[in-house]
C-alpha cells in the first residue's frame, strides 16, 4: 500500500513538474503568435468568400425572379395565341 502511495505522490509531482516546465506563461510565444495569426488570416478569408457568395447568391435569386417574370409572360402570350387560335 506504502508503495502505490509513493508512486502515485511520485507521478503527481512528475505530471505538476511537467506543468510548470511546459512554459505556462502569461505572454505568448512565437509559434503561439504564428497561429494566432493564421488563424485570423483564416476567419478574415472566410469572412471575405461568405461575403462573395452572399453577393453571388443575392444575383441569382434576381436572375431566377426575372427569369420568372420572362415565364409568366411567355406563358400568358402562348395562352393569347392558343384563344386566337380556338375561335
């Protein structure tokens, strides 16, 4: 029983040792500020392609209503041409 003790005390102390030697520090290291930045770089472009395709996707349901508009139309001349063509 004394034996697990000592080794669980022993594995705590290595894994709080661990903790404090990893550089547990207020600033940032380079590699850390390096991601960092990816990271931004990555949100802004992502910020930027969702912007594009709002804009893209705001055009075409323009296109669609005039495309629809054109139908509606098409369809009440092909009904003016099919009434002439019954009487």
């Amino acid at each position: 029983m004394a034996k697990r003790f000592r080794s669980f005390v022993l594995l705590l102390t290595v894994l709080a040792a661990g903790f404090v030697l990893s550089g547990c520090s207020r600033n940032a290291n380079d590699k850390q500020m390096q991601v960092l930045e990816e990271s931004q770089a990555a949100v802004q472009a992502s910020q930027d392609k969702i912007a594009q395709l709002e804009k893209e996707n705001a055009e075409l349901k323009a296109q669609l209503a005039q495309k629809q508009q054109e139908l509606e139309y098409a369809k009440s001349e092909r009904e003016k041409v099919r009434a002439k063509l019954g009487q």
